[in-house]
C-alpha cells in the first residue's frame, strides 16, 4: 500500500522519467518504467504508465494489454481519458479501427459536466484520434467533419464558416 507522502514522490519520478524519454533507448525506458509500476503493483495508475511506456517505445500490443488492465483496474480522471485515448490509437495501429471508433465516439458522448477541466482539456484529443480511426474504417467525410469541427474554434476567422462546412461534410455530397 502507497502511503500519502510517497505518492507524490512516485509521481515526480513518472513524470521526470517521462521528460527524459528521448535520451533512453527503449528498452530502457521501458525498463525504468517497470522498475517504477514495481514500486506499486496492481495499482491502475502503475499500470497506465507502464502500458504508456510500451506504447511509446514500439510495443503496441503490450500497451493494449496493460491499458486495459487499468482500466480493469479502475483507472480515474485525466489517467483514464489518456488510457482510453491511447488504447484507441494502439488498436487502430493495430488493425483494429472499428474498435477505436467504438471506444472514443463512447469518450466522445461523455457529458462536458462528468470531467474536470484537465480532461476537457483532451477533448480535442478524442476528437483528433476519432478522425484517424473514421479514416481507417472509411468514413473519410466524417473525419473531416470531425477533425474541421475541433479545428474551427482555433482559427482567428472563419470560425462561423469552417464549422457550418464541417457539418455540412455529413449531410450533402458535395459539402456545399
């Protein structure tokens, strides 16, 4: 069991071990990243950052398995909106796009008033990730409508504009 005080300490070093990701061959980092989830095991959030880990360093499929054990596991907030994110674009890299599709469109369906404003924050993300996988499965206008959608709020103009076009991707022939 992981006391208070040693939390935040363990989440320190997840983090500094992250900001170094490029200076670790990858077995390595995934080395240094099991070494960390040993420290808490069986615990969701250990888990995430060990399937993070493989997915970061070209091992899909480990990263699907730990992702799901996580999310198994309990997984809360802004950790289980990545893991979900995540194990959506591992599937789909893998050959799975239907069922990315099925994963985010539910993240996607999530009241705005269930998630706090960290996971909010990764809206656009789900919506980023959705677009790739609708791609995958060809449903190619609507993921340009949903990847024009996410990216009208952006633009200094035209916002008015993009995101009636976007729509309008779903419902004419010739976007027009």
């Amino acid at each position: 069991m992981t006391t208070d005080q040693e939390l935040p300490d363990w989440e320190r070093r997840v983090a500094a071990l992250w900001e170094r990701l490029d200076t670790y061959e990858p077995a390595d980092f995934r080395a240094r990243a099991a070494a960390l989830a040993a420290e808490r095991p069986d615990d969701a959030a250990a888990l995430f950052e060990l399937g993070a880990a493989h997915d970061s360093t070209g091992e899909p499929e480990e990263a699907v398995r730990l992702y799901r054990r996580a999310l198994d596991q309990g997984l809360t907030g802004l950790r289980r909106r990545r893991a979900v994110i995540q194990l959506a674009s591992s599937l789909r890299n893998l050959g799975r796009p239907d069922r990315s599709v099925e994963l985010l469109t539910a993240e996607r369906d999530i009241p705005a008033a269930e998630l706090d404003a960290d996971e909010t924050a990764l809206s656009g993300a789900v919506d980023a990730f959705l677009a790739l996988a609708l791609a995958d499965t060809g449903r190619d206008r609507e993921a340009a409508s949903l990847a024009l959608g996410a990216l009208a709020p952006l633009l200094p103009r035209y916002n008015r504009s993009l995101a009636h076009y976007a729509r309008s991707l779903l419902t004419s022939p010739d976007g027009s």
